[in-house]
C-alpha cells in the first residue's frame, strides 16, 4: 500500500523500514534513533572481534600493585607486633607516683620548660635472676644513683653520680609494711630500702631543691642484658682486675665487655685502688661514656635493625614512671637524645669529702655542691674538666682521712671536675 500525501506522520514512521509482516520484511529500530539491528542473527549470538591480550607492562603493574599491597599489610601487622611486644615489656612503676602524689607540697617546683631531670636507680636486688649476685634477704639498696640532666635545648646532659655512702637527710618516707620510718640522717642509698624509688626521690629532691621528673629503675640482669644488646663495649684496662665478691677476672690491655663482664667492672670496689666508692664511681663514668660512644658511633639510634634489641632490652630490664612506661614515652626521650655531641654528654660526681663524724662515709662540700645543684636546676652550663688524683700525705688513701677531698674544682663557678664521652679510655 503506498502512502499518500494526507497519511500522517506516525502512520510514515511506522510503516518506514517496515516490521513483521510489513512490506520488506525488516525488523524495526529498537528506539528512535538508535541504529536498526542487522537482518538475520540478534547481535547478542554475533562473534564479536577477538579480544586482543593485556600488554605485558599492564600484567606487571597490576602483580607489583598486589604484592605491594601484601608487603604493606604484612608490615603493618609487624610493626604492631613488634610495637605489642616492647610496650608490653616495660614495667610501670605507678605506686611510686602514686606516693609522690601524697608529698606534692613538700617537693621542689617544676624547673626550666622541656628541661628534664631523671633519676637513674641502679637496684642491687638479688632476687629472681639476680641471685647469683648474692643472698637475698627481702630489702634492696641503690647500688648506683645517678641525677641526669637534660637541657632544654638537648644540646647537652650531664650526669651527677651521688655516692651511695653520703649522708644526707632522708625524709619520713611510707615501708613497704605501710608503716611511716621518721626522718633521719643516714646514707642515700638507704633511703631506698627504707622506702623504694619515692623515698630516693624525696632525698634527692631535699638534697638538691631540683624538681624530679621521671625516674627508672635497673637491676644487674638488666644492666647485663643492655650490654649485650650493643653487642659489648671497648675498654683499655690498665691492669688486671681479679674480684671474686664482683664475679670478675679480667686481663689487662684493650678489650670488649660482654655483660657479665660490664658488670663486673663496674661493680668491683675492694680489689681495685683504694678500695673507695669514689673510684668505682669514677670507673662506672668511663664505662658509661664508652658506652654513650659506642652507640652514637654505631648510629643505633637510626637505624631500625640496630635500634630494636637495644629497646628489645630497655624495655624488658627496666621499670620507670607512668611517664616513661611506654614505648613512645621512652622512644621520644631518647629521640631528643641522639643530636646531643659526645662533647657535651658529661660525667661528675657531686663534690664529696670524708663525713666529719665517719671518715668510712662522705658528706657534701659547700658551696661547691650548691652552685652545681643551682647551675642544674636552672639549666645552665656545667663544664667538667679532667680530674686529678687526689693524694694522701700519710699513707692512707685520701678518701679515708678525715677531711680528704678529691681534687678541688676548677676556678670557674661553672667548672667541676669530671669527663665527657667525646674520649674513650682506649684513645
């Protein structure tokens, strides 16, 4: 049927192109404007072109994209076990803060901003591990205790031995039994079995007028364990050094501690020179200075694979404040550390004499020890310089004459005796 002029125009469109049964046999366009299907099969049952295969760069970056990814998620659950493992070993001592707490108006106020004073307490514990050290009989000593300075700036540290036989004032502290021990003169180190890492605060605080702000606790295990975790330390021996009471044998001439024998070293007393605690005082210093050295010097603190046993064993030997008791805590404090030259990281010990009323004991020289104790509590330069033997005029070690001193210090008011670990003992 032809159309003609007065068909409408939806009557054209459908007739054009025809349909099923409409002349020319097509099948009609889907949707206007849409192109007609082709005649005979649908296009759904048309093989299309053969699809042509990814380049091989594309099947490599989409391999490189899945085991990155793998690395990554593998690495983080590293990380986080790694970061489990070492925040979980430290030991937080929050009853000493706890007791702190109590005491808060008697202590000394806060000192200079980001300056920070740590109170390093080396416990002569012979429980557990320790006992192969001696006989444990239930109370505990500060073997060593040393006052570290950090300046503001962290330019610098400086760290003050205090002999654990000088008398000082120890303040009413709480025992262990919750009993409260009066106030008393007697030797710093018994301020610790009287009442823990709080009562040594106390003392130290009452001593120096400087605000502690954390404090962390070693055992002799613990000292081993940090030692080996540095793989030893150099030292020049100038002799052989025999004490069977320190556990060590050790020949003269250069060579490299493990911890057993760090221990020994540094705990030896009666067998080597006169037999004082002011020597062995000095003897802990070089060795701690050596071992400043020999961490900076290996770069321990930047690198990841050399820094991991050292915090491995930081973490598992020692026992801190609620500040300190978590990785983050330590890995900061001794981040701000690593810029700090060998130069500046200095060693002293607080000016000492024979006590008036003991020559066995030591008290304090004035006013030496004040402007060093002021010096340090407003962050200002301490410069040590080498110290000289002190000698004795009537036999005796100068140490155990009534009145003896070590050498005087030096004639600045910022200078006093002592050493850096710029030098160690082997150069």
């Amino acid at each position: 049927m032809s159309e003609s002029p007065d068909t409408p125009p939806a009557r054209r469109r459908r007739f054009r192109g025809g349909g099923r049964g409409a002349p020319g046999g097509g099948r009609p366009a889907r949707f206007p404007g849409w192109p007609e299907r082709p005649a005979g099969r649908r296009a759904a049952d048309r093989p299309g072109p053969a699809r042509a295969p990814a380049p091989r760069r594309h099947r490599w970056l989409r391999a490189s994209v899945l085991a990155l990814t793998v690395a990554v998620l593998a690495s983080a659950g590293l990380g986080w076990a790694v970061w489990t493992r070492l925040n979980g070993n430290i030991h937080a001592d929050s009853a000493t803060e706890r007791e702190l707490e109590k005491y808060e108006s008697e202590r000394p106020p806060a000192g200079p901003k980001n300056a920070l004073n740590i109170l390093l307490i080396g416990s002569d514990n012979r429980a557990g591990e320790n006992g192969e050290y001696g006989t444990d009989t239930g109370t505990q000593r500060s073997d060593t205790t040393i006052l570290l300075h950090l300046a503001a700036d962290r330019k610098r540290a400086t760290a003050v031995s205090v002999p654990r036989d000088l008398m000082v004032q120890v303040p009413h502290c709480r025992r262990a039994d919750g009993t409260e021990a009066a106030p008393q003169v007697a030797q710093f180190n018994g301020a610790f079995a009287v009442g823990g890492a709080a009562c040594s605060i106390r003392t130290m605080e009452k001593l120096t007028r400087i605000r502690i702000d954390h404090h962390v606790i070693i055992d002799f295990t613990g000292f081993k364990h940090m030692v080996d975790a540095v793989h030893g330390v150099r030292m020049c021996l100038a002799a052989p050094i025999r004490d069977e009471e320190a556990h060590v044998s050790l020949p003269a001439g250069r060579q490299t501690l493990d911890g057993e024998a760090a221990l020994g070293y540094v705990r030896a007393r009666k067998s080597l020179g006169n037999g004082s605690d002011t020597q062995r005082m000095a003897r802990q210093q070089q060795f701690l200075g050596a071992l400043v050295k020999k961490v900076q010097s290996n770069g321990v603190l930047l690198n990841p694979t050399r820094l991991y046993p050292v915090m491995d064993a930081a973490t598992s030997s020692l026992t801190t404040d609620a500040g300190l008791a978590s990785l983050r805590g330590l890995y900061e404090l001794v981040r701000s550390m690593r810029s700090i030259p060998s130069s500046h990281v200095q060693f002293l010990t607080v000016p000492r004499t024979a006590y008036r009323d003991d020559p066995n004991r030591d008290e304090l020289v004035q006013p030496d020890a004040d402007r060093l104790f002021a010096r340090l509590r407003k962050d200002r330069p301490v410069t040590v310089v080498p110290q000289r033997p002190a000698r004795a005029t009537d036999g005796r070690p100068a140490h155990s004459r009534r009145g003896g001193r070590p050498a005087p210090a030096a004639s600045s008011p910022s200078s006093f005796p002592g050493s850096t670990a710029e030098r160690g003992v082997c150069e």
